[in-house]
C-alpha cells in the first residue's frame, strides 16, 4: 500500500516543518518536524513498512514505536481527508 495527499491537498515543507493546506476547505494544517519526516516518508515509500524504516534509520525508536506514530499519523490525516492509501497494484509474473 502506498500513500498520497488527497485531491485538493497541497503541501510545503517550511524550515524542516510542513504547511497542508485543504484548498477544498481553506484550511490549513500543520506538522512538526518528526510529523513532517514521516508523512515525506510515507509519501516516498512503496509501503508502509518501508516508510518505517526509513524513519526508524533517521530516529533512535524501536520499530513498534515508528509503527505506532505512522498508523496515529495516517488515521489523523485520513479523517481530515488529507491523505488517502492507494492499494499496490498486484504483481504479475511469468513463468
């Protein structure tokens, strides 16, 4: 599963932090600097855990720690609907 900003997202990483704005809504949102790192990681990844590890070598936290703040963040940005998980598309192969 990968994961994207939603239609009408837009974002902007502003001194190690980052700005969402909702321009559905005209809010705005904004996230710390750890918040930041993991959603650039989410957005980066081909999947969650791949986004865990690429937090985990930037901070000294157990992975079940980094497991747990990705899935607080998902489900924070989600019901904002700031941010929405794409399934991975199923691999094909030959034989």
């Amino acid at each position: 599963m990968s994961f994207q900003l939603d239609t009408g997202v837009v974002a902007q990483a502003i001194g190690g932090e980052m700005v969402l704005l909702d321009t559905r809504s005209g809010r705005y949102y904004d996230l710390n600097a750890s918040g930041t790192l993991m959603l650039e990681a989410l957005l980066r990844s081909q999947s969650l855990a791949q986004a865990g590890a690429a937090v985990q070598a930037r901070f000294a936290v157990s992975e079940a720690q980094v497991t747990a703040d990705l899935h607080a963040l998902i489900e924070l940005l989600s019901a904002r609907g700031l941010l929405r998980a794409q399934p991975r598309a199923p691999s094909v192969q030959q034989g």
